[in-house]
C-alpha cells in the first residue's frame, strides 16, 4: 500500500489551466472517488497522479519519494478499455506484466507458470475466469472494461487510477464494474482513485470524494458529507439530470438522500 500527498499541484496547457493549487493527502489503502464535470480537471489530476503528465509546480509523494514519471507499482485504466480486441481476455490481461517479463516475452506468451497464473487469478476477481478464452472483441462494453481492470491487476500495483470507467456503460454494467473495482481494491489493499460523472454510483462504491471545478478542488470529504449543497459546489448551475441514476434497488449508501435538483 502507497501513501499519496499532493502538494500544491497545478497543471497548465499553454494559457489554459487545469489543476490549479490542488493539495491533499490520501492514507494508503483508501478508496477515493474523484467528482465533476468534464473540464473540471479529473483527467487531468489522474494522468499527473501516473506519472503521464509532469506538474507545471507543486509536487506528488508517494511514500515520500517525489513521482517523476510513470512507475511499475501504479496502474492506470481508462475510459475507452485499451484492450486489443483480436486478443482474449486472457492475453489482453496477461500482458499487464509486460514490465516484468519484456515485450518479446509478451507477444510470444513466454511468460513463467507465476505471471500466467496472476492473469487467471486477475481474471477471477473480475467474474471473468470462466471467459478467460473469449476474443475481447466479441465481449459487452462492462466486460472489456473488466478485462482492463483484471490487466492493470496483473501490473502489481499499490496505486490503482480508474478514468471514468463507467462512463460509456449502462447503469447495471457501470455499478457491476464498479462492484469489481472495488472488491479488486479492497482484497489487494490497493490506494485507489476513481473519476466520475454519476453522483449516485460515486456515493454507493465511494469511501472518500474530491471534487474538482475548474482546476480547483472544492471538495473533500466523506460519503455523509456529500450533501446537495456539496454537489452544487463541484457542480454549479448546470444541469445534473445526467449525474443521477435512477432505479436502482439498493440504497445502502444512502442514495436515496440525494435528488435531482
């Protein structure tokens, strides 16, 4: 498990900026959920978090060491999946460990008996071993999703980024991801960051939450926190029909505190 400070982060794109000033700290095996609308900077705070985008100022610790660049222990999934649809599931998650076993070594599936067991087992927490041999191409968007979260399992992390995971999913598959994000956080110990757009799927798989408007953090604080007063801070003015899920039958996170406005 990692422990992550954030200080004084800002990230500039020419004149445009990104992050602006952000600070926290995040104790090693917490699971936050990162809140806003597109723009506000949650991309942008992630790719600095992996080591894909370099601070303009300010700094990221992790156990005390400054993060300079992409690094084994964190591991990063994205919205659109990235995995190689002529592939199966099995490949696709086996090749995580490319850092390990050297690209050659990948292609060829060359990898020793422990690092093909990983991919089985990453495949496992997912609800997906008995897919293993299924091409990714031929799988649901949830699935493929869930092929990528088994792929960045198989990396070792102690860092896991999620970028909007769910966003291109229907409301049963985006909380049947999430479900898998979390069990796969929770068993492995894993400091964990997730972006989000939908409020009520963020309150019910969320521990903690940091909200980003326009670069700026506004927000953090726990799930009894995340009032509507709070979501119109990340939010502002417009409209959030689009944030709330509806119809869903369980309510143990306390989603039913929250409405549309």
């Amino acid at each position: 498990m990692s422990y992550i400070e954030v200080d004084g982060l800002t990230k500039r794109f020419g004149d445009t900026v990104a992050l602006d000033d952000v600070s926290f700290e995040v104790p090693a095996g917490e699971f936050v959920i990162v809140l806003g609308v597109s723009g506000s900077g949650k991309s942008t705070l992630l790719r600095t978090l992996s080591g894909l985008l370099s601070p303009t100022d300010g700094e990221i610790l992790i156990d005390g060491e400054p993060m300079t660049g992409p690094r084994p222990e964190v591991a990063m999934i994205f919205q659109q999946h990235n995995i190689i649809g002529d592939m199966t599931a099995y490949s696709n998650s086996l090749s995580g460990g490319v850092h390990r076993s050297g690209f050659l070594s990948s292609v060829l599936q060359l990898q020793d008996p422990e690092e093909k067991h990983r991919a089985l087992d990453a495949l496992d927490t997912v609800g997906l071993l008995d897919e293993a041999e299924q091409k990714a191409r031929s799988m649901s968007g949830g699935q493929q999703q869930r092929v990528g979260i088994a792929r960045a399992l198989v990396q070792q992390p102690e860092i896991l980024l999620a970028d909007e995971p769910v966003a291109s999913l229907d409301p049963g598959s985006a909380q049947s991801v999430m479900g898998y994000l979390r069990t796969a956080s929770e068993d492995r110990d894993l400091t964990t960051f997730c972006s989000l757009h939908q409020v009520n799927i963020a309150r019910k798989f969320g521990h903690r939450f940091i909200g980003l408007r326009e670069g700026k953090k506004v927000f953090d604080g726990y799930r009894d926190e995340l009032t509507i007063d709070a979501i119109d801070e990340i939010y502002g003015d417009i409209d959030t029909e689009g944030m709330f899920v509806r119809g869903d039958d369980d309510n143990d996170a306390g989603t039913d505190e929250i409405a549309t406005p």
